[in-house]
C-alpha cells in the first residue's frame, strides 16, 4: 500500500486503495491464527476499550507495531537508493497530506474512516454472533473495508486511518508537517469511542450462547 502511494502521480486513488485493501487482507489471511493480526494501534487500542484484549497484550502490540513502522519504510527508501533521515519526500509521498481542506475536516475524515475499521472488526470477531464464518471471511471483509475507505479518504487526507502508517514514513524521512497530528489524534479518538459505542450498543443485541464459550476469539486488527 505505501509502495503504491509513494509513486505519487503515476498513481491513483483506485491504485492505492486497491493496494492497501488486497495487501492487508492478505496479511490477515496469514497472521490471523498466529497473532491476530494487529497491524493498526487504533484496531488494537479499540479491542482493549471492548475488553477483547489485555492492557499488557496491547502494549506489546503497540511496540511491535511501532518496530515495524519504522523498519518498513526504512527498508522501503533503501530499496529505492534513498537514505533514511536525508531524503526530501515529495509531497505526496506515502499519501500522508492535507490538501485543501481544513486541519479539523481532516481530523474527522480520518476519525470517520478508522471508526468504519473499528466497527468492521469488532462485528467481525464478535463470537456472539449467530453466523458461519469461514477462514477467508473475515480477511476479506476488513479488505474491502479498507479498500472503500482508502477510495473515499486518499483524494481529501491521504488516508492514514493507521496511527503508525500515517506518521513514521515521514518521521524516518524527517519530513513531519504540523498538520500529521491528526493522523495520530484522530484514529486513537475514533478507537477509542468505537470500542465504547459498539459494546454499549451494538454488542448488547447479541446474547452469549453455550456455544460460545467453544469458539476462540480471533481478534484481528
């Protein structure tokens, strides 16, 4: 996904989402049954406000999250003959702008568009839930998620929905702008009132089965 966001104009809104959607579907697919897949400190902050996950458990996601956040795109400038704190990003590199709008519209684009994340995954692993989900299911769905909201949010924000995503490429390439908190502020509120909102609300309609005590949380994020 940041690869096809770093080409800049060669490539497109529709380029871009469908990297960012099939890349991390993908990604679930293979990591879900080993570490459930926490590739978004948003998501992983969301599960431990719904109480799908311990504090420590959160912690130790979010330091590995932060590990490769920052070993990602230094790999990636060294790939293409770049050097990690030296380079001049374009400004559009890694699809981290905001680009004629207001600093407040794009911090409630990006809290938008992770509270759709939050809420996907939470229905999606929520073991209540009186449906058959086959092993691709969930993969895919938090795929198509993440296609549609990148396909909205790149031509207004670039998209960042990922605290980590949307702030160490430029952190590493020393290129942070005033305006990348919100990249950070808005996906930690959104996880945040997402986690609240879905176990007060949404969560309550599904009452606790004897079956359910069989089935293992998969808590991707």
């Amino acid at each position: 996904g940041c690869g096809a966001a770093a080409h800049g104009s060669d490539s497109t809104p529709t380029h871009i989402a469908f990297a960012f959607g099939f890349g991390i579907a993908t990604a679930v697919h293979m990591f879900s049954d080993v570490s459930g897949a926490h590739f978004n400190p948003a998501v992983s902050l969301a599960l431990f406000v719904a109480q799908k996950i311990s504090f420590v458990r959160c912690l130790l996601y979010w330091i590995m999250q932060i590990l490769g956040g920052t070993v990602a795109p230094a790999l990636w400038y060294l790939l293409n003959g770049e050097i990690p704190g030296t380079v001049s990003l374009r400004e559009d590199h890694f699809a981290t702008k905001v680009d004629a709008i207001q600093p407040w519209q794009g911090l409630l684009l990006e809290m938008l568009g992770t509270l759709m994340l939050v809420y996907l995954i939470l229905a999606a692993t929520n073991v209540h839930r009186d449906m058959n989900v086959g092993s691709y299911d969930v993969p895919l769905a938090v795929g198509i998620c993440i296609f549609v909201i990148h396909l909205v949010l790149v031509p207004m924000t670039g998209c960042g929905i990922n605290p980590i995503r949307g702030l160490m490429p430029n952190v590493i390439a020393d290129e942070v702008h005033s305006y990348h908190w919100i990249y950070v502020v808005g996906p930690f509120i959104a996880s945040i009132l997402g986690g609240i909102t879905y176990e007060l609300i949404v969560a309550t309609h599904y009452k606790p089965s004897e079956a359910d005590s069989k089935k293992r949380l998969p808590s991707t994020g």
